[in-house]
C-alpha cells in the first residue's frame, strides 16, 4: 500500500539521502534526480529531433509529407545518381540500339559493354523466373541447355521473345497454349496411355500393362499436330521437344498427366515497353552466352 510520509523531509539512515515523501508498505522513495549530465544530453536530443524535423523531411501529411529547409530525400539521391550513371552509359547504349547484332559482335569493346550491361539487366529483371545464374525452375525456361521452346535460340529469335513476351499482352507476342484434353477431349484411360507413351519417347519407365500402342494412337490423333509426328516439337508454336529428356514442369507420370488434362500456358512479359533497345540487346547477347545459342 502506498501512503504520503507525514515526514517529506525523512533522511534514509543507511544512505543519508532525503527521501521524497512517498512510502510503500513502509520503504520510503529517495530523492536521487538524475546526473545533471544525463540531463544536459536528454535535452540536446530534444533540440537536435526539433532542429531535424526543420532541416529534414520528417513529419508526414495526410497525402505528403515536410520536405525539410534543405529538400534533402534519400530517394532523391538514389534518383540522382541512378541518372548520372544512366548519363554515363548513354553513349554506349545509344550504340548498342543502333548496331546490328554482328557488328555487335565484330566489335570487341561494345560485345564487352553488352555482356555487363545484359547481366546486370538480367539480374534486375529475368534473375525471379530464370535464376542468378539462368538454370530456371519447375515452370521457368533452363536457358543454358540450347533447348529452345521458341525459336532455335539465335541472337533474333532471343531478341524477339525478350521484347514481346510469351503470351503476354504485346499484339506481336508469341502465342501457343497446350489446351486442356482433360475437358471433354479426352478419356481419363487415353490420358493416362498417351502420358506412358510420352514417357516412353525418353527411355523413362512406364506402368506394367502400359498400352503405348494405344498411347501412340491417342498421341498421333491429338498431339502430333503441335508436337510432330516424330515428338520432336514446334519451335514456331512453342511445343516442346518430347524426346530429349528435358522437361519444363516435371517428368514423372502424375505431373505429365496433369498436363494434358489441365493443359499449360505459362506467361512470360513482354519488356519491350519497359526496358529500352540497347538494354534488350545486351539482355539478349548475355542469355546467348549463358550456354544456349547454335
């Protein structure tokens, strides 16, 4: 229970420091103000968030915030200096939209520039989807093994994709969905022999009683038109080779199986509106260097 001493001037016997009055079941309160030192610095830091709050953009507003007597902003100098740097770099961009990709090529010191430029537009850019180093993932393009969805991965073919997009919403983008066979098209059986016989155009196993001679005649009626009657796909329609042992979303039956019965469609955007010429030329010559490109 806290009491008022009748006696505010009590002396603490063992300390010899007066107390403030203030007793709590019988322990009276000393009276030790803080060193006059924390003070003095307590103090300086309230003149010095005052003196901040004037100087630096600080106190925000219902739709902005102070700007400050100097208009200092972290985001300003970020800004600044991302346009000195892109000031810096204009001549050589400038060049490299300009120039073909062969004489890109002939030309030592702007195939250089390219390469930088290329990577470190690749890591601020297709590094999410593709990976640092440009392995990809379950969905997402390998684009070091020289296997090509679209295109057979020329310096254009790469330039084209880069710009437009993969279904995108670019008017030239390229476009090609494997539909939904799943829906009304095929029988769940006719799934499940053609998925067999896929798996066997890549050596992989198959069930025991597998029907690969009726997986054959599913997949001649209703896949060959994209894929070919070889299975070595369509690089103008994005259908991918099933014969090579490369495989975008998986290669296990369950996973083969939901593709032709769900179908697939991935998006890749189209960075023509968002990255200039001389940047997407540099995007293209790099991912050719990553190891693709015949």
């Amino acid at each position: 229970m806290s009491v008022t001493s009748n006696d505010p001037k009590h002396v603490d016997a063992a300390t010899g420091t007066s107390t403030t009055g203030h007793e709590w079941d019988g322990i009276r309160e000393l009276n030790t103000p803080l060193p006059k030192w924390w003070l003095y610095i307590f103090y300086a830091t309230i003149v010095w968030a005052l003196g901040y709050w004037v100087v630096y953009p600080a106190i925000p507003l219902v739709s902005s915030f102070t700007k400050g007597a100097i208009n200092y902003s972290s985001r300003g100098e970020v800004i600044a200096d991302v346009d000195a740097l892109k000031a810096a770099r204009a001549p050589m961009v400038n060049a490299l939209a300009k120039a073909s990709f062969d004489d890109i090529q002939k030309d030592p010191k702007l195939l250089t520039f390219a390469r930088a430029q290329g990577k470190a537009a690749f890591g601020d850019n297709c590094a999410p989807c593709h990976g640092t180093g440009g392995g990809g993932s379950k969905a997402f393009p390998n684009l070091v093994d020289d296997d090509w969805l679209w295109g057979k991965g020329t310096l254009d073919d790469i330039q084209a994709t880069i710009t437009h997009g993969i279904r995108s919403t670019d008017p030239d983008t390229r476009q090609g969905n494997m539909p939904a066979f799943g829906d009304g098209v095929l029988k769940a059986t006719e799934i499940s022999w053609v998925a067999d016989y896929v798996r066997s155009l890549s050596n992989l196993s198959v069930d025991a009683g597998a029907d690969l001679k009726a997986g054959q005649k599913v997949f001649a009626e209703n896949c060959a038109a994209c894929h070919g009657d070889n299975a070595k796909g369509n690089q103008e329609l994005g259908a991918p080779n099933l014969t090579d042992q490369i495989w975008l979303y998986g290669s296990d039956k369950v996973t083969i199986v939901e593709g032709i019965a769900k179908g697939r469609g991935a998006l890749m955007p189209n960075w023509g509106d968002r990255l200039d010429a001389g940047t997407i030329k540099a995007l293209a010559v790099y991912v050719r260097t990553l190891g693709g490109g015949r």
